[in-house]
C-alpha cells in the first residue's frame, strides 16, 4: 500500500510537471513604437513592391523598397538611382527623397531608423489643437544620417494614431516646424495622413497621387 502511494504521488508529481511545461509563453508586449507603426498599417508593408507619391506637388517618387530602386521625377528631370550604390550624382536626389519619405512614413520610420532614443509616453497638450494627447519625443544620434542629433516630439491619440509632430533641429529646446498629420487614407491596409498644416495660416505640406502596390 506504502509503495503504490508513493507511485500516485510520483505520477502526480510528473502530470504536474509536464502540465507546466505545456502552459503557453505569454507573449511579450510589443514596444509604443510598433504600437504606433501597427495603428497606420506596418504590417502590411512586407508585401508592398512600389510605392508613389507626390510631395508638396515639387517632386514625385518611384520607391520599389524591396530592390531598393527609387525614381525622382521633376519638372527639369528624372532621376534613377539604386539606394545601395549612392554617388555624387544621386546623393543630392536621395537627400530629397530621405526627407519626403520621412514625411510620408513616419509611422514606420519609427520602427526602421536604428541609433535612436525614444522618450517614455506620457500625456501632454498638443501644440496646435490643444488637446491632451500622447507624446514620445524620437532623438537621433549625433553622428550618422543626413539630419544627426535631431529631434522630433510625436503627439498621437488613444488608438496609436498620429496627430501632430514638432521638429526641434538638433534637439534644440524650442521647436523649428510644427504640423498637423490629417486628412488619413486608407491604401491597400496603410493609413497616410495627406495633409500637414502648421494650424496659423493656409501653408499645407500635402501629398498626392499616391499608389501602393503588392506582390
């Protein structure tokens, strides 16, 4: 009777065990920036090919991310350049191109750019609307990039969604440019906010002719 006590209490022991074992990993908990590139449609982007866009009706682009090709397309000239092999002659070009897509993207760029310090969220008044939102302020690094030791404070509402940014060059205390993301399309699962106001005047930063394609 002692030794088949002892067998229950061993096979006990083992179902126990082994019922740990199979418990699921908990997930862990992406980080505010996934979050905010989540909200505007990042997972998404692996599937996309091509990329169009207009900025500020000067300049058009031609992006396929996944052969890293890129159009520049003016009212003088076009441009074709692979952003693997930059040059003298394409770097002026990729320049541009760095600055419209970080207007266009920066949801993702979030996620993409390395070297960067991200603020811990915390509630504060937007500087154009005046409403309560979140904010994390992104800081590059000083060195490396076209823009080193810049600094870009990120206003964004309960869903993830961006609403305002400031851009304070570098990471000066006062802000140098500050605008309103609005006027969101949906393309093909990516959300675009199509209009970038300072809020005191008509100036609108805008894109158009925008197409995303997938593979």
């Amino acid at each position: 009777m002692k030794n088949l006590l002892l067998v229950i209490g061993f096979l006990s022991i083992c179902y126990s065990c082994k019922q740990k074992e199979e418990k699921p990993l908990s997930k862990t908990e992406i980080n505010i920036t996934e979050k905010i590139a989540n909200a505007h449609g990042f997972q998404n982007w692996k599937h996309v090919t091509e990329i169009q866009f207009t900025f500020f009706n000067k300049r058009s682009w031609i992006w396929k991310p996944k052969t890293h090709d890129v159009t520049l397309i003016t009212e003088k000239d076009t441009i074709n350049y692979n952003r693997t092999s930059i040059d003298s002659v394409s770097i002026k070009a990729d320049k541009a191109f760095i600055n419209d897509k970080f207007w266009l993207l920066i949801p993702f760029q979030l996620v993409w750019d390395k070297g960067t310090t991200i603020s811990t969220p915390a509630k504060e008044t937007a500087p154009i609307s005046k409403k309560q939102l979140n904010k994390i302020t992104i800081t590059y690094a000083n060195e490396g990039g076209y823009t080193p030791g810049d600094a870009y404070d990120i206003y964004f509402d309960d869903h993830y969604l961006i609403k305002e940014w400031a851009f304070r060059k570098g990471n000066s205390p006062k802000a140098g440019l500050i605008n309103t993301f609005e006027n969101y399309q949906d393309y093909n699962g990516i959300k675009i906010a199509l209009d970038h106001k300072k809020g005191d005047d008509d100036w609108n930063l805008n894109f158009s002719n925008i197409k995303i394609n997938y593979n």
